[in-house]
C-alpha cells in the first residue's frame, strides 16, 4: 500500500478518500486551500504551494492526489517541482481499472484508457524538453521523451484495432442470442451502488462482490432463473469522466445501450443532494434517447432506512423519466420478487399456449425444448404432462402445429391476453 497527500480546493472530499482507499493509497494527512478556482499554474495558490514543499519535507509521501482534474502544465509543475509522483481523479481511477481488470477485453479498454490519458502529459513533457526544462522522472530528456509519445501513438493504433474486433465478436454473439430467443437486461448504475449484490439475489448464482468502487470492470452475464432473461453487470459510471474514459470503453458501454431493459441501481441510503447528482451523473454518460430498451429505476438499500425513499423517487423520475421506479434491498431480499415480476412481464409473450401430452420419454424432450424455446410458466406432471407457455403471436402456428402432430399430444389450446385501453 502506498501513502499519500490528499490536496483539496475545499471541495467534498469523502468521495476522493474512497477512491485513495479502493487504489491501496493510504492518506496520511490532507491539506485544503479554500479558492473558488484552480490556480493555472500549480493547482493551488503559490503560497500555499511553497507551504506544501516544506511539508513534503517534513512527511514524505509516495504520492499526492489531487481532489479534482490537473490540467497537463499543471501536472508537470507540480510532479517535477515537488520532486512526487502527482495523481489527480483520473489517474486514481485509472490505477483502481489497471488493478482490477481481468478479461482480454477490459485490460485493453483500460490500457487505450490510460494511453488517451498520457497524451497530452506527453505532449506537455515534449513541450517542455524542447524547452529545456527536462522532467525529472525522463531523465533521458527531450528525445526519450519524442520516441514514448511515438510508441504511444502506436500502441493506441493497435489497441484500438483489437478492441474493434472484439466489438465485431460481442455484436455476433449478441445477435446469436436475440436469435435463439434470449432478452437482455443490463445492470447499470454509480459505481458502488449494488449492481453485482443485486444481480447475485436475482440470478442466484456467485458473483464477484466487494465493497469498493469499480469491483466489477469485466462484463458478466447470468441467465435470470428459467426464463429467457440474460442478467449482465456493467462497469459502474462515475461523475464527469472525460469523454476519451467513455470512448475506451466503448465495447462495454455497448451492452447498456443495446439491451432490451435497463435496470439503473440506484444507492436510496445516500442524502439527496448526494443521490441526486450520481443520478445525474449516470444520465450524461447514457445520454437521452441512445438506449434501445426501456429503463427501470432500482433504488438499493432501503434496508438502511427509508427516509429518503419518496424523495429520491421523485429525484429520479424527474432526471429519467423511467418506466417505473421501486425500492429493494439485495441484502435482506425485499423487493427483489416485484423486481423480477416486473422484468417478467415486460418479456412475457402475449399468447399462452396450453398443451398436454402423454407422459413418455417423447414428452420430456418436448418439454425440455420448451423451456429453451419459449416463456414456460408451469408444467404438471402425472399420467399426462401439462404445460402451460407463452410464445410470441407469429410463432403460434408454427409451435402449435408441431405439436398437434406429436403421437403422445392429447389438446392443444391457445388464449391471447386482454389488452386493457386505458
């Protein structure tokens, strides 16, 4: 674990010391500057920024976060005026991406990522080089650092060809499963909300979980009990990512505005003014109008209180206008059946389809075909086999047909849910 500085600008800074906490940075102490506006060139004050050296001396640290986003000449005078390795907000999430990303597909997004993020440091590195100040941590000066800007160049070229045919493979195996029939249903939400608790209730089967910001940077997918439903945890939105953060992940993003249905998780235990600008902050990277499927709003955690609930359902029905909004709890279960309910009869089918067939070894296959097929709501075993299921209405004659001309059917018989005008 490394320590740190953290320097503020009298912002909040509960968020940044999570973030210290998730990337193994230990904080030892913080100092504050209260200033409406970053100062150009070293972030902080000059004073305060002489102050700091002298502090520095005193408590040596291995690096200083900043609270906030470093512009790149005010990265580079601090890191080589303060002779310490400089970390501003997103090299912070970067570090916590760098750590936790396993996949082929999220190591790559996270290193484009990074990359992008280099960048314009390189540029202000080269900048200065020829100028004839020489960073400290290049000590091979001006041309070591012309030939890395180059191989970063380079790299991001490859990366970004890797990463589009990795899109190419996710868009095939997304279409192979609209094709056989499978929903989708993506877990969005703040990083640190619930998403992976809420999945693992919903799906009954273990995954990654970890009270830390940004557990989750590989996509996971689980099929939603027997129905057709494909349950997939995304990696957790944050406040103001730049746009070249969203553009690496791209690939990932693709499955929340593709899905069928988006279940934004929402953490209902936070104050309101809190709640309020992460719900926000999610709506400026899904954007109005770019997703594919509807949007239901899940307020997590109302087991620790419910307070706020009322109001952070108005908070998010003003921002998202969703389909619906309820409250749940992946801790203790509450809410979790009318959330699966409601996923359920969005997905379900219009035409019920009742069937009863001889209870031989032909009707188990035929039984097991259509789970894989279609939305089976109950099945009754005796000397018959009844099943009761739902299917789209231009499968009906087809389905039925096949049926009717299995040797063990005895009825076949079909009914089509009331629409309701109001």
């Amino acid at each position: 674990m490394r320590t740190g500085a953290l320097i503020s600008l009298g912002r909040a800074t509960a968020e940044m010391e999570e973030l210290c906490r998730s990337a193994d940075i230990e904080l030892l102490y913080e100092v504050v500057q209260r200033r409406p506006l970053p100062d150009r060139a070293y972030f902080i004050g000059r004073g305060r920024y002489g102050a700091l050296k002298e502090v520095l001396r005193e408590r040596p640290v291995d690096v200083l976060v900043i609270n906030g986003d470093l512009r790149p000449s005010q990265h580079f005078n601090l890191e080589s005026g303060l002779n310490v390795e400089c970390l501003d907000r997103i090299a912070v999430v970067l570090d916590i991406f760098t750590s936790r990303a396993e996949g082929r597909e999220a190591k790559l997004q996270v290193e484009l990522a990074r990359l992008r993020y280099q960048v314009p440091l390189m540029r202000e590195w080269v900048h200065s080089a020829k100028a004839g100040e020489h960073p400290g941590f290049l000590g091979g000066g001006e041309y070591a650092v012309d030939v890395y800007y180059n191989l970063i160049r380079r790299r991001i070229a490859r990366i970004e060809a890797g990463l589009q045919e990795l899109a190419r493979d996710g868009d095939m195996r997304r279409g192979v499963r609209r094709y056989k029939g499978f929903q989708a249903v993506c877990l969005a939400g703040y990083t640190n909300a619930g998403k992976s608790s809420l999945m693992e209730r919903m799906t009954g089967e273990e995954v990654l979980i970890a009270d830390r910001m940004f557990s989750t940077l590989d996509t996971t997918t689980r099929r939603m009990g027997p129905s057709k439903v494909l349950l997939t945890d995304t990696i957790g939105f944050f406040r103001d990512l730049p746009p070249f953060l969203v553009e690496s992940f791209r690939n990932t993003l693709q499955d929340v505005f593709t899905a069928d249905l988006v279940v934004l998780v929402v953490d209902s235990s936070e104050p309101i003014p809190i709640i309020k600008d992460k719900v926000m902050a999610v709506r400026d990277v899904l954007g109005r109008g770019l997703m594919a499927g509807e949007l239901i709003v899940a307020l997590n955690k109302i087991d620790q209180g419910r307070d706020n609930l009322a109001e952070a359902m108005m908070v998010v029905r003003d921002a998202l206008e969703p389909m619906c909004t309820l409250g749940v709890s992946a801790l203790t279960g509450e809410g979790i059946d009318a959330l699966i309910a409601i996923i359920d009869s969005y997905f379900r089918p219009p035409i019920t389809v009742n069937v009863a067939m001889r209870n031989d070894a032909g009707a188990a296959s035929e039984v097991s075909w259509l789970y894989d097929s279609f939305f089976v709501e109950s099945v009754e075993y005796g000397d018959d086999v009844k099943v009761a299921f739902r299917c789209a209405s231009d499968e009906v004659d087809r389905v039925t047909e096949r049926l009717r001309s299995l040797p063990g059917t005895k009825w076949v018989s079909t009914a089509t849910d009331a629409v309701d005008d109001n």
